[in-house]
C-alpha cells in the first residue's frame, strides 16, 4: 500500500542495481539468439544500450534544471532562517520559536518525488548543512522509532564524513539511549559544531556558512510523504522538537502530494501555531513531460523514434492514469528495447555516420530484409524497371541505395522538426488551438496523415491570412529565430526568406509612416477583427472579408502577409510529410502499440480469460490449438472446467459439471472402451474438485446457500 | 526536624510565623497529625490492641482498614505505630514493612521490595527458590533470634490493599495470610484500602485464610464535631517555642471558627466531604495567606479559599474561549435540548450556528470553514466535547461527539464572560434552536 | 506593579527580577510563592495549575524555578514517550547523570522510589514540574496517582507540578486518588494583553505608535481571538503593512487616524484566516501585493484543488456517489432506462439530506467499480493501473480504506473529499455531479 501512488504503473519497484546487471547480460544472450547474426545481434545490443545510456544521463540534466527554480528558492529560505536565528530583525526575532517549515507541492505523481528529494537533500548538504535527514511514513510507524530515524540518520550522515572515533561514540549514543531522546542530539548537535567550528572551515561546510562564523548550519528534517505520516505522531514530534529550538536550529520540509489545506487537516492549531510555514509550489508535471518530448522525441539528435500510435498511448496512459514523467521514460526505454530486439534492421538506427558505416557491412539476410520493408517496396515501384531489378538483385548496388536513403531519412528528421516548431510557432496563439496548444498534439497531427490535407490546418492558414501585423510579425520572429539555430542547408535559405519577408514588413511599417492616410485602410480590416471569437464567427467575418477583398484592391500589407503564409504553407507541404512516405522509415520508427500497451498497461482479468479459454496462447503447445473456439479436451482441467462453466446459468449444479468434465476428459483418451468411458474415477473427481476450486479461487463462482451442491456463476460475457 | 525547640519563653514574629508555618505546613501535607485522632478512638484501640498481641506476644494477625480516601487511615495507623514504639521492647523486637500498591506493582518487586526491607539482601545472596512461598518463608526464617527459639515479629503494612489483589494469583496476599494463619513466624497484615468492596476482590483460598477483621473509619461526624476538627487541625500545641504566640494564635483560630460566615462557608465543605484532605487543602491555602504582615488568618482568607476551592474548573476554562468556540459550544446546547443529548458531529454543530447566523443581519461572525473546524479542534483538545467511541477512520467533521459542559455551566460562564455580544447571548437564552 | 512578589526566604533582588519577567501574572506568581512557602519549608505534596493555552503557567512556572533558583526537574509528558525516561530526567537533574545511570533497563516505580530514597534528602523543596500533564493519563494506570502523593513515598520534602489545559476531573481514576491542590490561571483581560503585546515593539519605531497599533489590533481581533501566541504572530504579519504610509512618508506618526484607516481593511481580511497559521509573514506580504491585482485573498486553505489523472478523478466521483447515495439509489441514477422507479416513491423525505449531514457511508470495491464504468465515458478496459490508482487515492488519503488491509477479499472504501473539492474535480471533466447526487435532488 504504502508504494502505491497515483504513478503506480507496472514499474514502481526500482529493481536494485546488481539485478539490473543480470538483466544485461540476459538481454544480451537475447539479442544474439534472435535470427539475425550475432555480430550484429552485438550490434544492436550496443546502439541500444548507448542510446538508454545518453537518455538516462540527458534526463539526469533534464531533471535538475528543471528544479533548480524551486530548489534554489527553497535554499534561500532554509539560509534566511538559518541566518535570521542569530541577528534576526525584528519580524524574525517575533518568530524567533517558530520552526521554519518549508512546504513544498509536489504534484500527485509520487514515483517521480524521489528523484527530486534526492537531488534536493544532495544540494542542501552542500550548500547549507551537513545535517539532513529525510523520513518516509512506513518508516515512522511510531514516535520512537520517528525519533531514532531523525537521530540515526542524523548521525550516521555526520559519521560518514568524519573519522572512526567519532563514528563508535555516535554508535553507542545511539546504542546506550534506550530512549532515545532529542536532548541526546542537542549534546551531539553542540559536540559537533563547537568542533567543526574550531577545526578548519568544514571540509562540509559551504562559503555561506563558513564566512560568518557565529552562524550555525540548521538540522533539517524531510518529511517525504506527509499524507501517508500518522497525525499524532507528526504532532507529538512538532511539540517536542519546538522545546528544543533555541538550542537546535532546526527545521522542516514537509513533501506534499495533495494539497496544503493537508497541514491543516494533520496540524490542530496548537501545533501549526509552532511552525512558520511557507509554500513552494514545484511546477506541474504536465510541464515536464512537455519539456521531456521536447528533449527526446521531437528532435533529430535521437535516431530512434516513436510512430503516431505509440507515442499516443504512452501520453494518453500519463494522461489517463499517472502523472508520472518517470513512467513515461520507463515507456519509452520499453519501446527502445522492443524495437532493437525485434527489428534486425534496427542496426541502422543510429546516428548519421555510423548508420552509413552499418550500411555497408550488411549481410545478404539483412538486405533481404530491407527488400521486403513495405516502404521500400513502394520506394522500388517508383523507380524504372531495370533500376528495379537491379534493386531486387543486385546486393553492392542495394547497399548504396541504402545509404542514399538512409542520407534523406536523415535529412528529412533535420528539416521536419524545425518547420513543426515554426508552425507551432505561428498556429499556437491562434484562438481555439485548431492545430494544438502543445507542440506535441500538432506533432501526432503530422504523423498521422498528411496535415495539410486535414481542415483544421487549412482553417488555420485562413486565420494567419487575416492575422492583425504585430502579432504576425511577433510569431515570424520566433519562426526566424527557431530557424536561425538550425544548421541543414534547406532550413538556411528559408530562413533566409523569412528575415527578408520580415524586414519587408518592416519597410511596409515605413511606408505606413510616410502615408498615414492610406494606413487607415490597410490596417482596418484586422484591427476590428475581434481578437478572441469562436471559429464560426471568425470564418463569417473571413468570408465577407474575401468579399470585401475582392471589391478593393489588396493593402500591401495584406499582399505581404498573404505572401507569408504562402511561404510558410509551402513550406510545410515540403518538409511536414509524415515519415511513413520516407523509404526505410521502419529503420527508425517503432510501430508495434500492441506489445506496449500489453506491457504498460496489462489487464490481468483478460489475460487469465485468455488463458482458460485458449491455453496454447501462453503455453505455446500447438497440440492444444483448435479452431471454432472449441476446446480440445487435452487441454488442462480447469480450461475446461471453465469452459464448460461458460455455458450454465446463475447456478450450476456441480454433478452435472462433475458428469459434463468426465466425458469430456475421457474423450481425450486415445481408445475410448466402452465401459470406462464417462465414468467418473477417483481420479477424475479429485482434478475436477481441484479445477473447481482453483476457479474459485479465481473469483469465477463461489459457493452458495440458495441450492444444495451448487455453486453460484459470477461472471457475464467476457470483460 | 524535630518538634522540640529551646523552650525560650519569647522570639521575634518573624520566627513565629516561620515556625507556624513548618508546623502547619508538615501537618497539611504529611499527616503529621497533632495528638490524638478525634472522633476515631474506638478503631484506635482496637488497631494498637492488635499490634501489641503482635509485638509483644508473637501472635499472629490480619486486619483490614477500610475507608474512603483522606478518612486518615494511614493517619490512624502512624499515631498508633508512634505510641506503640515509645515501648522499649516494641522498638528493639517490632520489624516493619511497608509496600504499596501503587509502588509493587507485582509479586516479584513486592518480594525484592521485603527483603529490602528487612535487610536480608546480603543473607538471600544469589539464591535461587523453587517458589513465592519457599522465598518467603526463607526469609521469615533468616529473621530468627540468636537463640534460634522464636523469631521477631513482622508487621506488614499494605497501603492500597486492593491493587495487591489484581496481582497474578494473588500469591503474596495468600503468602502472608498463610503464615499469619500458621504459626511459623509472628506476623502482622495491616491492608489499608478505600474499598468497601474488598473482600469480593480476594481469592477463594487467600480469603479463608484472612481473620476477617476489619476496622472501619466512616466518619458519621456531626458539624460540631467537624468544626472541632477544624479547631485542633489549626491550633498549636503548648509546647510552641512562644508560647504567648501560641495563646494569642489558637484565640484567633477560636474567634475565626465562631465567626458566622466561617461557620457557613465550613457547612457547605461539611456538606461535600468530611475528609480531612480537602479540609487540609482549605486550611493550606488559608495556611498560606499568613505573612509577617498579617500573623493570623482572617475569615476573609477563608472564604477566599473556599471560593477557590469550590470554583468549578470547566466554566473557569469556558471563560477563556474565543467567541467563535462560544458559538459553537451554544450551537451544541441547542442541539442538545432538541435532540434530548444524542450526539453530535461537527457538520451538524455549523448547521445550527449558520442558522444562528441566517436569523442575524449583520455577519461579522461567519468565518470560514477552516476557521470553525479550528475552534472545533480546540475544544476537542480541551476535552470539552469528546469523541463518541466509533471507528477512528472517520473524517473529522463527521466523528460523532458528545458535549461534556451542562447549561448551568454555559450560562454561568456567559455571565462572567468579557464582552459577550448581547446577540450571542440571546441566542444561548433562546428556548428554540 | 513589579516587585509586587515579596516572601520571606528568598532574596529580594531574585524576586523582583521575576516580578519584571511576569507582566499581569503577579497575583497567580504571588499565590504560587505563598504556596511554596519558605525554601526549607513543606509545600502540599502535588499542585495542579490549569488554564488555558499561553496564559503563562509554564512561563511562571520556570521564571520562578529559574529566578530563585529552586531544585527542580522540568519535563514535558510528550517527550516521556516511556516512563524510564520520565524517571531518568528527574533523578539527573536533582541529582546529577551518575545517579540517573543507575536506573535498571526498563525500571519499575520501585526502582525510581529506591533510587531516590538513597540519596540525600532535601534541604528546601524539590520542585517537579511536568507539562502537558494530561498525557500522564495514557500512562500506566497507577504512575499519575504516585505521582500525586510522591511526597509520601519517597518521604522527601518534594512537590510535583503538573501543568495542563484539561479539568482536573477528566484525571481522577475510578478508584480516586490523592487529590492535588487546584490552580487556575485565567486567560488576559484585554487590558492585559494589550500592556503585553506593546512589549514586544519594534526598534525604529516609537512605542506610543506600536502600542497604538496594538490597541487597533486588538479592537478587530479580541472578539475572535484571545490566545496571546496567535495575537503576537497577527500583530507580526500585519505591522509591515501598518507601517507602510510611513515608510512612504505619506503619513506622521502623529496622525493614528489615517493609519487606522489604511490597516483597518486588511486586518478585517486577516480575519478569514485567524488560526490556520496557513503562511509566514513573508509570504503573508507576497499574497498581499498579490491580492492588489488579483483582489482576492487566498490561504493554504484556498489552494485546496488538485490536480489528478482523468480516470482518477472520475474514480473519485463514482467514490463519492457510492459513499453518498444509497445504493438502492443506483438502479435509478445509473440505469440508461430504469423501469419506472419514479421520484416520489424512491425519494423518502424522512432521509432526505441527511447523508451530507452524517457522512459518507463504507462501500464495497465493486460498487465503486460499477459507478465508475457507468459514468466515465467510453469504454474503459479494467487494467491493472485502474486498480493500483484506487489504492494510491487511498496513500493520498482523498479515498479511506475502512475494512482491514488483510481483508483482500472486497475491500470497503469511504470517500474523503468534501462537497466542493468533489465539485471542482467534476467541474474539469465537465460533470454534474449535482443531479446524481440523493441529497440535492
């Protein structure tokens, strides 16, 4: 119960390193047993783990600077307090016995709070104090042992820095307080920084600290999970620990998933009243999975890449039933696996330079392979038939068709994601977000079909057409700027257009200064375009607009403007196409929604249905296969107890059943002699009662008082 | 600390009061008792009657005391022991033991505690014996004179006798009744207990072998008789180092007693209770007001004390409450009276004070939720509303509760307290919720 | 009105140094010291000082202790979590660690009384002091009653104090014991607190100014509030903004009118938040500026809306049905085409909204289950993950698990969200819970 969390997918247990190690080693031996060759078996192993690796480490990265924000301001409060105890002002010193408690709103995705706190007690040893300890509930169960945590961790953390005679007195403080007391850590807590004092500036002990000498480093007590604390326990720890703060600095950080009106549920005013709280709200974590896509799907630095539906599932499984950024990661390592395991041309997924190495040492199997992708088979039609031929035969020559295509594949992912952000860019602030107000909605767009045949596309293309200057040109700068950063030639020179076409506004603005008169009615049509209006009224006032268009002659503005979104549509329609039309796309994109919603989202009711009405699914013995749904009677007892329970009603008299297994089971012997045939033995009776009790063990039937030997049906249809 | 001072015929005030004071103070808070138990003789004579049988001729008994707390029963017991020891031959042969309820908590500590006592660890050493009895009886033995013939008496005294009897088996109950019953040993059981009911508390066997006396201290004391008491728990005795003090002093003590309102005050604690500790605490804090100022006690002091002796603590505490814990207490009266006192739960508890405040125009008491679930809290904490035992896992706002205050003590706290709103005070007045 | 303590025995000087620290507790401090007597003589063997939260018993209490230098232990019911370190705190601070040590491991009563009678006894009083004495209670049943009369045990000239905000009678055991002497301290007139709060001025400014602005504070808040701790923290978080005008320079010390003017509104604000201590004064001002835009002013109780996965929230919802209607209800509201159960017969005015009144009712799991498939919309297959969030509601206590944790066998849950948290939630997946609720119908 305790690890649960609204986060709780199948992958909440983090599986401790060394069995990580095995796994390795295993995933290896599977690679090379698969069909391909077992060099490249290796291979594939290899780019997969190296590319697990750079997103592990990315993600690190990724995290801290997303909390930095919220961490640093949480350290500048512990350093304010730490700081206000000695020479408070006023106001600090009318809280002088308050303690100082840092609230800090996490978000319900609990699996990903870890990681945070880790990275949060780390920043603090350096940067603070030395003296950090983080509880959990479970751990907490009762005063005492809350009290021996705080003290343990406490001074295990401080025996870790120091020598050995330090350690064994610590040990036995531990040791010798049966009770184990707050005054025990206020003797420590002095010991120690009298010591840490008068010895060289802490090897622990930050600039902060050091530089004002009289200052003592603050103990600071992380209470992980709040929710899950019990009350009273939480209440007594407060009391005592405010008789002790003038003596020991301490202070609180209390982790909360929910909400802070918790505190108020857990704390009766007589303890909240001795704490000095402050709220520190981290950012949502729909904002990190955003900034995550942002790092590791929509980008050409990763070779491996999530088709439509895949990516679709696991948003839509973050969406529906975690928030938790960590079980994404953990989707997308899935999906990274799965590919380099099954697909053997997967050796080609990697970065520019070596996927053209890999090219060339293909075997003929892989060749093989590569002649059987569905794209390239569309790719061999479009070529002339002798081209063709040499195509399907000639290995050396398919090869360097490869890396031809595996060149524009790359091509093609350095251009589409930079026009993806430019008209994001543009269609984001229009009203009614008809291509998506996250970048991400407007990427599964593109990859599900053509998206400028879809009509929310081109509905968003008439709006840009009539979008008032300022912000057009607003949004253009962000294009040009996006662009400017990309390197692929093509983008250049559209960059190019773009800085002209802006700087032509700008000359535009000039004119307009020059001729205010003619401005007037240039500029009017859009300025009383209602900014915000729904998309009925906005296309209402476009279609008299074009009318009007057609009576006066066009503004040059809006000639530019139209000339703009010519610009940017073209564009789009050159670089925007989703990947199935690139040959070799299957290389990098990983297709198969099934394998991961089966793992990420298994259904055990299914499954066990499954495995009773047709076991050779998972016991792969094709003796067992039938068709017509018909069960072969080889099959095991409770398979055909169960199917045979499929056809009662509400109550099954358990003779019948008894009878109905019998013959059935009896079928299953080769020579059915006459007489023995559909008797019920001994033995038969004791694997029926079995089959049956395991089936209501499995929650099938139960047990029933209405009707003597019969047991009640509890389930309907398949679910 | 003995009482016997230089018998100088005159001091300074000073160490008059000083020593009234000491005096006093040690008869208040330790039964130090001045001569003589009033109203008590009877069961006096009949304990030291017993104890001599013991102490001198070696016989063997048990005894009961029984009485309600503060009766003076350990009072009784000490001035008896006092006179007995005076004997020479009592001091040199009587041993002593003390155990108390409350301190031996079981037959192996009480066993320790005896040996303890009787300065038998070194003898006992590191034996081990098979059981309670065995032990005892060691003991008992080890006690014995030089000649070996008889041993010395042992007086057992058991101050809170009935917690004894929640002991596993009773073991140590049946073990002194046993061998006040046998003759192996003189020894005495005195248990001294409130509880009238005692004897059901004793085992079928440990009861048959208790001598079932017992001496009963239920003071059917007249008012007269009390005001005596009074009198002598107040007055010095004429060995006082000053003796004109001391005359002067009891003069004053007779005039305060004879004074009317003293009298009327001294009926009503008369009225609650005889006892002597609550008169102690009376006269203690009477006892207190006296200063080098002022030598003697004035019947204002008195009544002083009486009024803090008989304040009631709860509208003391109701007087301390903020007006939104008052509202919520009234709100839970009106339930009270219209639910003829079924409980309670908070979401109930704001229905009635929202009503309260629908019938009020002007709204300067409507707090937000959060607010009223604090004072709620509060008054919890005070235990001035309890919980109704149910299942813990209950959300606050709907635990079933029960108000602990009556009206009298409402209304009585409304009067007193500071700046009550007449409204609120109306409200708490209306018959209909 | 210093000086007020005198009493023969104890030096003038200490008492007057103790008279300057117990501003309008002088006549509680006076009583005390009658009671206590001269140093060497007894005091009544048990004293029990009740009143409510910050009316200075503790403070008395250790100002004299500490002033005159008495003997004495002062420990806290909470922090004896057991009674070995209750006896080890007492005898170290009478009579040093190497007698504290040499208690046995889990000492009895007994070992404490031995241990104490063996040392020296007292040449004046012995004060214990224990506060939050009403935790004494939830101790082993006959430790409160020795406690009482420990005098008598240890036959010393000692006296236990115990201090707690609970009525003596909530203490008696059933078989009664030694009663103590009764000692109430009343909370402050307003009088008083407005002399105490004035105290604590701030340096740069005048005390006529911080002692008027007490006076303004205590004039919105004394109907509301009179726990001296919560007054002094209001009076901290709203000084700054008192002060503001004259930092600006807009306004003179001198003129008390405009500055009533400009706080006034704000502490009339505060008062929605009295007692829920939900900010610091730091953050207490960022709401403020905040609050010029926005204009409203929000708590830790304001931001009670999370944010939850959408299948949660919809499990939530059938939660809170399932543990607020009667689940003979659900035929009605959840069949597409119920018969004819009509309103007037399934309606039973007698219950009518009382279910909001007494609470959310237990429900089994595959209620809940059957509310939820029938209200979220689209067909929901029942994964494992739909499980495991039923679960994790429960850790994040918005649902209650009310059966066991080793009953795996249909577990029964309660809802533990109130009315609004379950309107908002209902409102960001656009469903009116209102017209499946009983209560509103």
């Amino acid at each position: 119960m305790s690890t649960s969390s609204v986060s709780k997918g199948c992958f909440v247990f983090k599986p401790s390193p060394k069995k990580r190690k095995k796994q390795d080693v295993s995933q290896e031996s599977y690679f090379i047993h698969d069909c391909a060759g077992p060099e490249s078996g290796q291979r594939r192993f290899k780019l997969c783990q190296d590319l697990w690796k750079q997103i592990e480490t990315e993600t690190e990265v990724l995290q801290d600077e997303l909390h930095r924000k919220i961490l640093d301001s949480l350290l500048e409060f512990s350093r304010k307090c730490s700081s206000a105890r000695c020479h408070g002002d006023w106001a600090s010193q009318m809280r002088a016995s308050e303690i100082p408690t840092a609230a800090l709103m996490l978000g319900v995705n609990v699996p990903d709070h870890d990681l945070t706190f880790s990275s949060l007690s780390d920043l603090l040893r350096q940067s603070v104090t030395p003296y950090v300890v983080s509880l959990q509930a479970k751990e907490c169960g009762a005063l005492k042992h809350l009290l021996k945590r705080v003290l343990e961790g406490l001074m295990e953390t401080v025996v870790a820095v120091d020598d050995e005679d330090e350690a064994d007195q610590a040990a036995c403080h531990v040791q010798k307080s049966v009770h184990c007391s707050l005054t025990t850590l206020c003797d420590w807590y002095i010991i120690k920084t009298k010591k840490s004092s008068n010895d060289t500036p802490g090897k622990k002990r930050p600039s902060t600290v050091t530089d004002e000498p009289e200052q003592l480093p603050p103990v600071v007590v992380v209470f992980k999970d709040l929710e899950a604390f019990n009350p009273k326990v939480l209440q007594d720890f407060i009391l005592i620990c405010s008789r002790y703060v003038h003596r020991l600095p301490l202070m609180f950080i209390f982790g909360i998933a929910t909400s802070p009106s918790t505190i108020q549920h857990m704390l009766p005013h007589s303890v909240s009243s001795l704490l000095c709280i402050q709220l520190f709200q981290s950012l949502s974590c729909t904002e990190h999975l955003a900034t995550v896509i942002d790092k590791f799907i929509l980008t050409h630095q990763f070779p491996f890449k999530l088709t439509e539906k895949v990516l679709s599932v696991l948003v839509s499984i973050f969406f529906f039933h975690d928030f938790s950024v960590r079980n994404f990661m953990k989707g997308l390592q899935l999906a990274l696996l799965e590919h380099f395991y099954t697909q053997p041309l997967s050796v080609l997924c990697c970065r520019k330079k070596a996927a053209l190495h890999h090219a060339t040492q293909l075997d003929h199997g892989d060749l093989e392979r590569i002649r059987l992708l569905p794209s390239f088979k569309r790719y061999v039609e479009g070529q002339e038939a002798e081209e063709q031929v040499n195509l399907m035969t000639d290995d050396s020559h398919l090869k360097e068709v490869c890396q031809k295509l595996i060149k524009t594949l790359h091509k093609y992912h350095k251009n589409y994601y930079p026009t993806l952000r430019c008209l994001h860019a543009l269609t984001s602030t229009l009203p009614r977000h008809l291509l998506g107000k996250q970048i991400r909605e407007l990427h599964e767009a593109c990859l599900r079909k053509n998206v400028w045949e879809q009509e929310n596309y081109q509905s968003a293309m008439k709006l840009l057409k009539m979008q008032a200057k300022d912000e057009l040109v607003v949004s253009l700068r962000r294009c040009a700027e996006i662009l400017r950063s990309v390197k692929s030639k093509t983008m250049k020179n559209a960059c190019e257009q773009l800085e002209e076409l802006l700087c032509r506004f700008q000359q535009l603005d000039a004119a307009v200064d020059v001729a205010p008169s003619e401005d007037e009615c240039v500029l009017s049509p859009p300025k009383n375009l209602p900014k915000k209006t729904d998309l009925f009224q906005l296309q209402k006032t476009l279609l008299e607009m074009n009318e009007s268009r057609r009576s006066k002659k066009l503004s040059p503005f809006e000639i530019l403007r139209n000339e703009t979104v010519e610009f940017v549509d073209g564009l789009v329609r050159s670089h925007l196409w989703p990947p199935e039309s690139q040959p070799l796309h299957e290389v990098c994109y990983y297709s198969s929604v099934a394998t991961v919603k089966h793992h990420l989202n298994a259904s055990p009711r299914t499954s066990i249905q499954v495995a009773l009405s047709n076991p050779d699914h998972y016991l792969e013995n094709d003796s067992l296969k039938t068709e017509d749904g018909s069960l072969s009677s080889a099959a095991p007892d409770i398979c055909i107890a169960y199917k045979l329970h499929l056809e009662c009603g509400r109550l099954i008299n358990l003779y019948d059943w008894l009878e109905a297994y019998a013959t059935v089971v009896s079928a299953a012997k080769v020579d059915p002699d006459q007489d023995a045939f559909g008797k019920v033995d001994e033995v038969k009776h004791a694997r029926f009662i079995r089959a049956v009790s395991e089936l209501e063990f499995l929650g099938f039937v139960k047990s029933t008082k209405q009707k003597t030997d019969h047991v009640a049906r509890l389930t309907w249809g398949g679910c | 600390m003995s009482k016997r001072k230089g018998k100088i015929s005159h001091q300074p005030l000073g160490e008059c009061i000083t020593q009234v004071q000491r005096i006093l103070r040690e008869r208040y808070c330790q039964q130090k008792l001045a001569k003589g138990l009033d109203g008590v003789g009877a069961q006096h004579k009949h304990l030291e009657e017993l104890l001599r049988r013991t102490a001198v001729y070696g016989e063997s008994n048990s005894v009961l005391i029984v009485g309600p707390r503060g009766a003076g029963k350990s009072s009784l017991l000490r001035s008896v022991l006092q006179e007995l020891l005076e004997e020479k031959e009592v001091q040199e042969n009587l041993l002593q033991v003390h155990l108390n309820g409350l301190l031996q908590t079981d037959d192996r500590i009480a066993l320790k505690e005896i040996t303890r006592q009787l300065h038998l660890e070194n003898v006992v050493g590191e034996k081990v014996f098979g059981s309670f009895a065995e032990n005892l009886a060691f003991l008992l033995e080890a006690l014995k004179k030089g000649d070996r013939t008889s041993s010395r008496p042992v007086l057992f005294v058991l101050d809170e006798f009935d917690l004894f009897a929640h002991h596993k088996n009773q073991t140590l109950l049946y073990n002194l009744f046993d061998v006040s019953q046998s003759t192996q040993a003189p020894v005495a059981v005195v248990g001294l207990t409130c509880r009238l009911d005692v004897l059901e508390l004793l085992e079928k066997r440990v009861k048959s072998r208790f001598s079932h006396r017992q001496i009963h201290l239920l003071s059917g004391l007249t008012f007269s008789q009390y005001l005596d008491r009074v009198r002598a728990q107040l007055s010095l005795s004429d060995d006082f180092c000053d003796s004109r003090f001391a005359q002067e002093w009891n003069a004053s003590v007779k005039n305060l007693i004879e004074d009317k309102s003293v009298q009327d005050v001294l009926q009503r604690h008369f009225d609650c209770s005889k006892d002597f500790r609550s008169l102690h605490v009376l006269l203690m804090l009477c006892l207190s007001r006296v200063t080098l100022a002022k030598p003697t006690i004035k019947a204002s002091d008195l009544l002083d004390a009486s009024r803090l002796c008989l304040a009631d603590c709860k509208t003391n505490m109701l007087h301390g409450l903020s007006i939104v814990e008052l509202c919520l207490i009234i709100a839970m009266k009106h339930l009270n009276d219209v639910y003829e006192g079924e409980p309670f739960n908070l979401q109930m508890v704001h229905n009635e004070f929202k009503k309260f405040l629908q019938r009020k125009s002007n709204s300067m008491y409507n707090f937000s939720p959060p607010v009223i679930v604090k004072g709620f809290e509060h008054l919890q904490q005070l235990e001035l509303v309890r919980p109704v035992d149910g299942s813990p896992k209950t959300q606050r706002e709907y635990q079933m509760m029960r108000l602990m205050v009556d009206r009298s003590q409402i209304m009585e706290a409304l009067q007193k307290y500071p700046q009550c709103p007449t409204d609120i005070k109306q409200w708490a007045l209306s018959a209909f919720a | 009105m210093a000086g007020l303590l005198e009493h023969p025995g104890y030096d003038e000087e200490r008492l007057k140094r103790a008279a300057e620290q117990l501003p309008c507790r002088e006549v509680q401090a006076g009583m005390l010291l009658s009671l206590m007597g001269e140093p060497h003589q007894y005091c009544y063997p048990s004293i029990f000082i009740y009143g409510h939260r910050a009316s200075g018993k503790s403070h008395v209490i250790n100002v004299l202790m500490k002033e005159l230098e008495l003997p004495h232990a002062t420990l806290s019911c909470v922090e004896c979590v057991s009674v070995a370190l209750l006896f080890e705190q007492v005898l170290r601070s009478f009579f040093g660690c190497d007698v504290a040590s040499l208690l046995p491991r889990s000492p009895s009563l007994t070992d404490f009384v031995r241990i104490y009678r063996q040392q020296s006894p007292a040449r004046q009083t012995r004060y214990i002091v224990m506060e939050k004495a009403e935790l004494l209670r939830d101790a082993d049943a006959n430790l409160l009653p020795a406690l009482l009369r420990l005098q008598e045990l240890v036959e010393d000239n000692v006296t236990v104090i115990l201090l707690s905000e609970i009525v003596w009678d909530t203490f008696r055991p059933n078989t009664g014991c030694f009663e103590p002497l009764l000692l109430h301290f009343p909370d402050y007139s307003k009088v008083e607190l407005q002399q105490i709060l004035s105290q604590d001025r701030h340096p740069s400014f005048s005390a006529e100014l911080y002692s008027f602005y007490v006076s303004v504070l205590l004039g919105v808040f004394y109907s509301v509030c009179r726990d001296l701790r919560e007054l002094r923290h209001l009076a901290a978080l709203n000084f700054s903004k008192f002060c503001e005008p004259l930092a600006e320079g807009k306004v003179k010390e001198t003129d008390t009118h405009k500055l009533w003017k400009n706080i006034e509104p704000h502490l009339k604000k505060a008062m929605q938040t009295v007692y829920l201590r939900e900010v610091s004064s730091l953050q207490w001002e960022q709401m403020q500026q905040m609050e010029e835009e926005t204009g409203a002013l929000k708590g830790l109780s304001a931001h009670t809306h999370v944010e939850l996965p959408f299948y949660s929230k919809f499990l939530l919802i059938a939660a809170y049905l399932a543990s607020y209607n009667p689940a003979r209800t659900d035929k009605r509201f959840f069949l597409k085409h119920h018969g004819k159960i009509k309103k007037t017969n399934f309606l039973k005015k007698n219950e009518k909204t009382t279910n909001h009144l007494l609470g959310p009712k237990p429900f089994p799991l595959d209620r809940l289950l059957a509310i939820f498939y029938s209200v979220v919309d689209g067909r929901v297959a029942p994964t494992a993950s739909i499980f495991s969030q039923i679960s994790s509601l429960v850790t994040l206590q918005l649902l209650a698990q009310v059966s066991h944790d080793d009953q795996l066998d249909s577990p029964k849950y309660k809802c533990a969200v109130s009315l609004e948290f379950i309107c908002n939630i209902s409102r960001t997946v656009n469903f009116d819970i209102m017209k499946y609720l009983y209560d509103f119908l």
